[in-house]
C-alpha cells in the first residue's frame, strides 16, 4: 500500500482534532480528502507527513512507519503544506535548488521539474513577482523535486482564479498519473474534477470513504415529470421507490427516488397504468454537492 493509516487520532487539549480514522490507498490512484474547515484535513495531513506526532494510530506510507522513521518515510513523501510557504525574496530557480539540496537531489533534475509544472518562462523570476497560480505551480515543483511516490497536497487550488484552477487541477491529473496522490479541499467539484476516489470527513471522523463512481450512484435520482391531466400528491404515493413529491407548478412535478435503478420506465409504465400522458420528463444533474452538505451538515 502507498498509504495506510490505522486508528489515527490526534487531541489538542481537550479537543478531538482527529478521532480514530483508518485508511488506505493504492498506488496510483487520486483520493480526495474533502471536509469542511476545521474536519481535521490538514492535522491529518501533518501526521502523515511526520510533522506531527499522532496522539494514537499507526502511518505507513509505502510501507515505511513513519512516527518511528520520519526521515525515511519523508523521502518518498511530496508535501505541498496549506499556506505554500516560500520565500519570496529568492528567485524561482534558487528556491527549488535549494529544496533540491535538502533532499540531496542532482541539480540535473531541476530542469525538467521547473518544465513539468511549467515554470520555464518563469525560472529567473522573484517569487514575490509572480502570482498565486505560479507560486502554486513552485509548491508543486518543491513537491516532486525528489521524485517522490506519494503526494500530499493540502487544498492545492484554494485562492486561484478560475484559469490558474484549471491549470493546476491540470497539472495534478498529470502527476497523478505516476503518482498516488492525497488533495484536500472543501469544494465537492474538486473531487469530481481530479479525483478517482473520495473520502469526506467531518469533526475528526470520516463520514465516507469510496469510489468517485459508487458515491455518484448511491445517490438519490431526482426526476421532473410533467403530466397531462392534474393528479393528486396522494397519487403519486403509488409510484414504487418513490421518497419525496413536490409540485413544480400545474401539472409538474419533482420527485425523488431511493433506488439505483433508473425510474424513468416505471414512470411510463405508471402513466399508462393510470391512462396519463408524460408531456415531460427529465433527471437532474446528480449533485454530489448536495450530498456533501447532507453527509457535514
Ligand atoms: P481543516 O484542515 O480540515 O480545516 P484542521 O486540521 O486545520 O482542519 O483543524 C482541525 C481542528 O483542530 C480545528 O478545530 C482547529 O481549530 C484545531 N487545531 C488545528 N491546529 C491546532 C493547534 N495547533 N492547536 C490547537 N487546535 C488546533
Ligand atoms: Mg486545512
């Protein structure tokens, strides 16, 4: 496994900052780490880095134990830390060779990571020069001068303007190819952009964890049928599966179903059943946003 955490808690004071979670992730794959502020995203993230001591649980990032072997483990870790903190007074190129040598990393090898994340026009510059989508793209280049097989990126696209966003989610993707990556955000949208695989967490506990593709299915279907004749709400009680019935307007409805299959068909067969006709019928976009907001309150 790349990552594999077990039990992990962490208390500051009193409080439960990270109460008990375990998981894991395979080689290659994107896992999103999403949870509102304050779920324990980032006090996690320091633990797994071997920033943090856990106040209980175990870490292994490939296979090395990291609260017993901090050094080793962090050389096979690529850290972006939330608040991306660099110097601004050093130039671009000076910063990364100077990332480079803590690891002990070939200056050879600074070259094509300043074009992997592409910062070439930008090398010569002063950090301070550039904006908050290139001083991201230099977090990420600081991330990988190691060459490391896990990264860890702590909400990597937060304060970006929407091109830097699509760049960088761009640039993530792409390292994720090699690479098994770990992002957090608070944004739902992020996970279903770069991820394959989601976690969400909330006041220190994780609330699920699964595939981006299960998640989207085990929602509920939401459905807009407009009939052609006015029928009672109590009517519509009758339709198999169905959860919620809410009018739109004369002879339109919303209704929610509790089932993966898809209720379109039935619908039909009920409208018949009951000589209706269906002047409409459409499924809404699956909001995985709004499920997000159910699963944290
Ligand atoms: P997230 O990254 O998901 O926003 P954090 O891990 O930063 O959440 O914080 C989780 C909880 O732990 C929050 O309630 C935060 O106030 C608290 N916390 C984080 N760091 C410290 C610290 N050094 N000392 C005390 N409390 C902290
Ligand atoms: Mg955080």
């Amino acid at each position: 496994m790349s990552i594999q955490v077990t039990s992990l808690s962490k208390n500051y004071g009193e409080q439960k900052a990270v109460n008990d979670i375990s998981f894991s992730a395979r080689k290659g794959q994107i896992i999103g780490f999403l949870g509102p502020n304050g779920a324990g995203k980032s006090t996690t993230m320091k633990m797994l880095t071997g920033f943090l001591k856990p106040t209980e649980g175990e870490i292994k990032i490939n296979d090395i134990d990291v609260i017993a072997n901090p050094i080793s483990a962090q050389k096979t870790i690529g850290y972006l830390p939330e608040h991306n903190p660099l110097y601004l007074e050093m130039y671009v190129r000076e910063y990364l060779q100077f990332q480079a040598s803590i690891f002990k990393v070939d200056k050879s090898q600074i070259e094509s990571v300043i074009e992997k994340v592409g910062l070439t026009l930008e090398a010569s510059k002063k950090i301070s020069q550039l904006s908050k989508g290139y001083r991201q793209r230099i977090g990420l280049a600081a991330a990988i001068i190691h060459n490391p097989d896990v990264l860890i990126l702590d909400e990597p696209t937060t304060g970006l303007d929407p091109n830097q966003l699509v760049e960088i989610r761009e640039l993530i993707k792409e390292l994720g190819k090699e690479k098994t990556v770990l992002l957090s955000t608070h944004i739902m949208q992020e996970v279903e952009a770069m991820c394959d695989s989601v976690i969400i967490v909330d006041k220190g506990e994780i609330v699920i964890n699964k595939p981006l593709s299960e998640l989207k299915n085990q929602k509920e279907q939401v459905l807009n049928v407009m009939f052609d004749y006015k029928i009672e709400e109590q009517f519509l009680q009758r339709l198999p599966n169905v959860k919620t019935i809410k009018n739109n307007f004369d002879n339109s409805w919303l209704l929610t179903f509790s089932s993966d299959e898809d209720m379109r068909p039935k619908i039909f067969d009920f409208a018949q059943e009951h000589e209706l006709k269906i002047l409409e019928l459409n499924s809404e976009n699956k909001n995985l946003e709004k499920l997000f907001r159910e699963l944290t309150n």
